[in-house]
C-alpha cells in the first residue's frame, strides 16, 4: 500500500539554513543547493512507512538515469540533502530514511532483508527505474550490498562508500563500543550543540556538520532527543554476511572510501576487491576520513560522477 505525501518542505529547509549563512564562511555551492529544496514522500513497505526525499524537475530531458543515496547508521536522508542538487542535470534524484531512523517508522525487529525491500520500495515509488544507480555511505553501503545481491538486476549499479565489508574472522575480533543510550535535552538549541559525527573525526566543513545536526532531533514528551530508535543501532546489526552478498552481486559494483578512513585499511580494501568483478572501481580520496562527503564534498561527488560515466559508456557501447 503506497502513501504519499508531497510535502514541500523549503519553509523548513529555508528557515534552517537562512539562520546557518549568516556565517560568511559558508560557500556559495551550499547555498545554491539549499534552495534546490526537494519534496517529501513516504510509503508503506512491509507495514512500516519509509520516507524519502526527491529532487525531479520534470523539464529535464538529458537525464540518463535515476540516484538513490542511502545514508549511514543513526544517520538520515539530509545527510545528501547538500550533494543531490549537484547530480540533477543527468539524474532523477532521491534519499531515503532507512527504518528506525530520520523521518521513517520504527519496527519490533530490523535487518539488511528488510532494508533492501524499503530500498526498492522507494524505487517502485519515486519511479526511479531500471537505470537507478544505489549510493551507501557506511552503515548504507552494508545496506546497499544486500540490496545488490537481493535486486541488483532491477538497477543499473551500486557504489559503497567507506563501508568496511571484512572477512567473517575478522569481524568476530572487533570489539565495538557499547552503546550509551539516548540522551534528551530541554530544547532544541542544547540538542544540536551535543551534535558529535561517529566515529569521531575533525571536520573543516562546520556548516555542513550543523546542517545534518538541525535535521537529527525531535521533541518528545521527554524532551529534544535523536531521531534514530535505539533497537536499530543494536550491535547484531554487523553480523550479517556483507562479504557474501558482495559477492553475489547482480549488477555493477564499486567502492570509494577515504585515504585517511578510520574504518578501511588497505587490508579492508583488498579483501573487498577480491569480492568484486575485476575491474570494479575502487576510487581513494586523498586527505578525506570516513565521512568523506563532509570533509571532501566536491572530491566525493565528481568521483561519483565519473564512475558513473565510466558505466553509462559501456552500456552505450
């Protein structure tokens, strides 16, 4: 069962940034994409409702396809809200909220099979079509090979960025820190100023860090606090086969991930070359950390950019 919703959400999106580019530090690139505002969507996928945002000018006729972002753990679909603009001369474009998190419904119970439904289900809705190319960050490039094994001969491809697909082994050995809990703040001032980016890392960008920080926070009766439910961050949640699914891959595969990532080594990233077709693109770059479409935007998107060339060419040919 489809509910849409199209919700304008510019006022909200306006508000929040006309009080963040009163700093004249801020580029003209993140002004110009925030008044590209999208519209808001949500659907119904296995009885939990998954919202999206879309970027679709329907005057566009040089589009070669469709791009759907999948955003990172505890994350939510703003954290692209900055880089979509920058794909709409050739791509219908969409982000979505996974489960659990940002503005979609929560569930008793979550795992990758559901995530790659919600994922296709947005698909089915926003009419993305076949030629949709599936873009995860982190804890979303998990997602994203799972998807890519579940659907990926419904899409034209599938790029993992910075997401740490280890051997089984070694996965067993990593200790994760235990998770603390939500917090709650008296307003939403306090909320956002506890704003912290995980793993930790410094970031030069600060007006894109308050950007994602204003769309992470809800009122509650408790008071402000983040918007993801705690079951969704459970630590079960990396005990899935990502290698595998990887592996079975039925559509074209890629990696991008940070020369200075706390989470790819160059272990990681051989291990996960092994996985791929040969000749899969797998893209380094330099000086940008895990999350790389913060510290690095303009490197980030012009990869994508050309890989995604790069495919369309050898379908053409």
């Amino acid at each position: 069962m489809k509910n849409n919703s199209k919700i304008d959400i510019t006022k909200q999106g306006k508000k929040r940034t006309l009080q963040e580019s009163n700093n004249d530090d801020i580029p003209s690139w993140f002004k110009w994409a925030m008044s590209n505002a999208p519209t808001s969507h949500s659907v119904s996928v296995k009885n939990c409702q998954i919202h999206y945002l879309l970027w679709d000018d329907a005057d566009k006729t040089e589009r070669s396809g469709s791009i759907l972002f999948v955003h990172g753990g505890a994350a939510h679909s703003h954290w692209w809200s900055f880089l979509a603009p920058f794909f709409l001369k050739n791509y219908k474009v969409a982000a979505l909220d996974l489960s659990g998190m940002g503005d979609s419904g929560r569930r008793q119970e979550y795992n990758a099979g559901l995530r790659a439904e919600e994922i296709y289900g947005v698909i089915e809705d926003a009419n993305l079509g076949r030629s949709t190319y599936v873009i995860g960050h982190s804890f979303g490039g998990l997602m994203t090979a799972k998807f890519a094994k579940e659907y990926g001969e419904k899409i034209a491809g599938a790029l993992i960025a910075d997401s740490p697909i280890r051997p089984p082994d070694a996965n067993a050995r990593r200790k994760r820190p235990p998770h603390r809990g939500k917090r709650y703040y008296p307003d939403f001032a306090s909320a956002i100023a506890r704003f912290r980016l995980l793993p930790e890392q410094d970031c030069s960008n600060d007006f894109l860090v308050k950007h994602i920080a204003h769309h992470s926070v809800f009122e509650t009766p408790d008071g402000w606090t983040w918007k993801f439910d705690e079951s969704a961050m459970h630590a079960r949640r990396f005990k899935e086969p990502y290698h595998q699914y990887l592996k079975e891959a039925k559509c074209n595969v890629g990696l991008i991930y940070g020369e200075k990532s706390s989470l790819l080594d160059e272990t990681t990233v051989a291990f996960m070359r092994s996985l791929m077709p040969k000749g899969s693109p797998i893209v380094s770059i330099p000086e940008a950390q895990h999350h790389l479409l913060l510290d690095q935007p303009m490197a980030f998107i012009s990869v994508i950019r050309l890989i995604l060339q790069h495919w369309e060419s050898k379908i053409k040919i």
